[in-house]
C-alpha cells in the first residue's frame, strides 16, 4: 500500500514545552510529550522522544517545538530521505526562533517535496 492510502493509519505526535502541548492535549491528541527542566535534560529528553518517535511506525507526523531542533539536528538528518514520518518545527510561545520565517518554511518545503512552493 503507498503512503498515500495509509495516511489515514498515521497517528501525530508532539514533543514541546507545556506551553506548546496544552494546546494539543485540548485539541485530542493523545501522544504529547511534556519537556522542561535544565538544558542538560532538555536535550536528554528530546533526544529520547523524538528517537522513539522516529522509529514508530504509527506515527505520520512529529510536531517539534523549534527551540528543540538544536537537539536533534543528527537524528532528524537520517530521516530527511524518508516520506514518513515528516517532521514539523513550530515555534513555541516566545516566538520563531529563525529570523524569517517564511523563508525558513519555503526551504523546509522545498527540502520534503523538492520544489519550491510560493506563498
């Protein structure tokens, strides 16, 4: 079966800091995953998250708190060739962390799908 007839079949996960995740626990979603503390297990956590997230196959999408990416730049590089499951950077409450973000989502889109997409 392609990807596109079990698209239905993926589930989506998150992986930010409260802020973030309350508003996805409102909306339903079950597999949000809460990150706070120092830096050191910041960087511990999200490394363990996104890595298993990475590897489940009922998972479509991971929505990634942006201030996150830092963390897992080298695991997310190994999946960038892979169709599923498509990572998602958002930012979190404070703001985007890149400077122009709708540049930023043009190169993202273009690197998933690989054209550019004017918007």
């Amino acid at each position: 079966m392609s990807v596109r007839g079990k698209i239905r079949e993926y589930g989506i996960a998150v992986v930010g800091d409260e802020n973030l995740v309350l508003g996805f626990r409102l909306a339903g979603l079950s597999k949000v995953y809460e990150v706070s503390g120092s830096e050191d297990k910041v960087k511990k956590k999200v490394r363990k998250y996104v890595s298993e997230l990475l590897e489940d196959p009922k998972i479509g999408v991971i929505v990634l708190q942006d201030t996150f990416e830092k963390y897992v730049e080298d695991l997310l590089e190994a999946y960038r060739e892979k169709s599923v499951p498509v990572v998602v950077s958002i930012p979190s409450i404070k703001g985007p962390i890149h400077p122009d973000v709708k540049e930023y989502y043009k190169r993202y889109v273009k690197r998933i799908i690989g054209f550019t997409v004017e918007f």
